[in-house]
C-alpha cells in the first residue's frame, strides 16, 4: 500500500500541495494547492458539479456566503452541539479527542515505550466554530467561519423555492470552504482546519418511505461516482453511525470510507437531517397542486473535497520498477496532454509543437515541455498523471503526423495533426 509520506513527498515535489505559509514555518491544519492541485481539485468539483447539477433535472445550486448572521448558529444548533470531546494527556498536556479511540492509543503507545502510564483529563466539550470579529466600533459582532456550508443552503431554501422552478423532491447543491478549529488537525490534508466541502441537500416528502427510498438511492449514486472516476469499490465500504455518535442533526448517518494508509477513513456522509434545520429556520414548503403546507425532510450527501483528493491521490499512485505514476482518472488529471518538441534547438519542429498546442489549450489544460531528453520528460509526466504525451519529431515535417504515447501502456501510436483534438477530445469523453 502507498505510503501517506510517498504522497506528501510527490506533492511538494510536483507542485500539488505545500504547507500552508510554508516560508513562515507552515501553520497547522492549512494547506495550499500549487498548480497541479488546483487543477486536480478543480477537475474533481467539475466531474460533481456534472454529475451533481448539470446532469439533472432536480437539483440547482448556489454558493452562499461563508460569514453568515451569527443567529444562523444559535438556530441550527452549532453554537451549542457543534463540538467534540476533548481530553488531555496529564504527562505532556497534548490534546485529543476522546471519540477517537485509535489516536488515544497510538499516543498511549509512544508513552508505554519510555516506560509512562497515560492517564487522561475528563473529556470537556470542545466547539469547533471559528469566530471572527466583524465591525470598526466597540463591541465588535462576533460572527463565525462557517463549519459547515449546509447552513447556507437552509436559510436559501424560501429564496430558491421563490425564485425557480423547484417542486418536491428536488436538491439544492454547493461546493465551498468550510472552516472548523479542530483539535487534532493531522494526516496530511485529511482532518484541517480550512477545507471544502461539496454537497447536495435533497428535500423531500416527509415520510419514512420517500426519505429511506431517497437515502438508499443517494449512497449508491456517491458510491457509483467514487468507482466511475478510478477508486476501486474493494478500496470503499459504508459505515452506519452508531446512536451516540451521530450528529446533533442526524436521524441516520453513514459514512463512506476509503482504505487508507491511516485505517478506513471518512471522506464523504450521507445524513437523514429529518426536518431539524427547515424547521429551526421556521421553513416550510406548499405544495403548488395540494396547497398542503409542510415541512419537507433532507437526505444529504456531504463530501470532503480534501479528502477524495487525497484518496485520488493515494489510489492513483504506483511505484513502478523504472518509473513512478499517477494513473489518475483522465478527467481528473491536471494536464490532459504534453505537447514535446523532439529537440529545442529545431525552429521547425518547435514552431510546429507550439501550434499543436494553441489548437489543443482550446479545449483542455496542456503541458508543455521541451527540455532534456524525451525519456525523462515522459517520466516527469507520469509522476504528475498526464495521459497522453505529443511528440513532434523530424517525420511530422513530412507526414504531419505526431506520435502520442500512452501513461499506462507507454505504448505509442501516430495519429494525424489535423485529427489530434478530435481523437483527445474523443478519449476524454467530450466529443
Ligand atoms: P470527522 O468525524 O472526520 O471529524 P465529520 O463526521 O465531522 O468528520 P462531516 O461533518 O460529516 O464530517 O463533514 C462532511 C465531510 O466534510 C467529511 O466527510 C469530510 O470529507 C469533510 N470534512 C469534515 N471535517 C474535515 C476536516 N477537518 N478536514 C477536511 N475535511 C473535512
């Protein structure tokens, strides 16, 4: 199995993660995506955003703001119950969460091996909105970062129903930052305390039948996306949150996990809310043909940007005996093809790459590269995932004709100039 470390080693090397504030020593639970993560990540929202709201008749969406009146909290319940149990260690004063039984152990362990006896503080509420200070006068309104983005879509729900043509079940979607000043931020991107969320809140009839039939129907369809973008369906399982374990607003939680290097790991939930947010917000519903007034229940499917990146990341990885390759998902690849002239030193051949690829940066991201030999300059590609490798030889100038090797086969091929986008395009499911 990968390695979290190979993964933190080949982003920073590769330019898809960095430390956040790296040249100040980083700050704990920040990350910053460089050029190739910034588009791996965009890739990933614009597949969801497809899938999610594009595709479907049902579902609209909306970004709503992150700072929102602080009596969205009070009414939602988070000012109270969104927190977690914290406890100290009583030798070294470092903190963790008592709901999270491996960790404890883990620190137990480091302990027992110079031979201490951890005893833990009672567990005390944590809460985990992150407040900011709004306003130039004294007192100052403290309003929060949001810890969920979900919020925005409740206090939306009147607005939305007003202005477009929504009727029961329908889903209102979001992607966006969400913020939580979590105890233990660790594992890499998997628990920080800046990330984005992308998330569908369905609503629906309130009854047992329509909410369980929509709940099976939205844990098969995440699973079903997850597999058609490369993670293998042995790599995900579905976990049922125990009674006490499941949040404030949840009637019935499950978890999509993923194996990974740290254990079975949640990257997305999907939640039965009931009626508690509509109705916190005093919001209801009328139906336009009964005029029946209620207020309709929620399946929610809410997933971790961060972590399925991550996850991508991970199961995309693979160490080979000359070669290191990222053999991500076409569509979720940062650059989708590398256009090489074959030397630089040519004018001919690199005038004739560069037109190649002006024509395919039309449609998708492209790589460029001209330096070193052609070998190392595939290897390079591989590590960051790019499909497809152009190369613009001495025989285009004759036949214009190119070769295009294959990341995964490296088996190569020649395909006419003139047909170059259509065949991409073509591969990559666009045309
Ligand atoms: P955990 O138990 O791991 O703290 P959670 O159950 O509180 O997660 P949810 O509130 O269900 O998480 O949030 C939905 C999704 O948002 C998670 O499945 C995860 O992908 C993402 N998420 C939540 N907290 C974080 C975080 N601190 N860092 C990165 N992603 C997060």
């Amino acid at each position: 199995m990968t390695s979290l470390d190979e993964i933190v080693a080949l982003c920073k090397r590769r330019g898809f993660i960095y430390p956040g504030s790296d040249i100040y020593g980083g700050i704990t639970g920040f990350w910053d995506y460089g050029p190739m993560g910034v588009e791996l990540k965009r890739n990933l929202k614009n597949e969801w955003w497809r899938t999610m709201v594009q595709s479907r008749r049902d579902v609209v969406g909306l970004d709503a703001a992150i700072i929102m009146n602080p009596d969205v909290w009070t009414a939602s319940g988070h000012t109270k119950a969104f927190a977690d149990p914290l406890v100290e260690c009583k030798i070294c004063n470092q903190r963790f969460r008592s709901d999270k039984p491996q960790e404890l152990r883990a620190h137990e362990e480091t302990h027992a091996n110079k031979g201490e006896k951890v005893s833990w503080t009672e567990p005390k509420q944590f809460n985990l909105l992150t407040e900011v200070l709004l306003g130039v006068t004294e007192p100052k309104l403290t309003a929060y970062l949001r810890g969920e983005i979900t919020q925005g879509v409740f206090v939306n729900f009147a607005n939305v129903v007003a202005s477009s043509r929504v009727k029961l079940p329908f889903g209102i979607a979001q992607i966006g930052k969400a913020f939580r000043n979590e105890i233990t931020p660790g594992n890499f991107t998997f628990r920080s305390r800046e990330f984005e969320q992308m998330e569908l809140e369905f609503f629906v009839k309130p009854s047992d039948a329509e909410a369980d039939k929509w709940f099976d129907y939205w844990m098969e369809e995440r699973k079903k996306w997850y597999v058609s973008l490369g993670i293998k369906a042995e790599n995900l399982k579905f976990r049922k949150h125990e009674d006490n374990e499941r949040a404030h607003y949840a009637r019935k939680a499950f978890d999509i996990e993923y194996n990974s290097p740290f254990g079975w790991s949640e990257f997305e939930g999907i939640h039965h809310r009931g009626d508690w947010d509509l109705s916190r917000h005093k919001l209801t519903y009328k139906d336009p043909q009964t005029n029946e007034e209620f207020t309709p229940w929620v399946i929610e499917t809410s997933g971790g940007v961060d972590r399925a990146t991550l996850f991508f990341l991970l199961e995309a990885y693979r160490k080979e005996e000359k070669r290191i390759v990222l053999g991500l998902h076409p569509k979720l690849a940062p650059m989708k093809v590398a256009v090489f002239p074959l030397v630089a030193n040519k004018p001919e051949l690199v005038d004739k790459a560069k037109t190649i690829y002006e024509e395919l940066t039309k449609y998708f991201m492209v790589a460029w590269d001209e330096r070193g030999n052609i070998g190392k300059r595939y290897l390079a590609q591989d590590e960051i995932g790019t499909p497809w490798c152009v190369t613009v030889d001495y025989a285009t100038l004759e036949d214009d004709s190119v070769t295009v090797r294959d990341r995964d086969t490296t088996k190569q091929e020649r395909v006419k100039v003139t047909e170059l986008s259509g065949y991409f395009q073509k591969l990559l499911g666009i045309l």
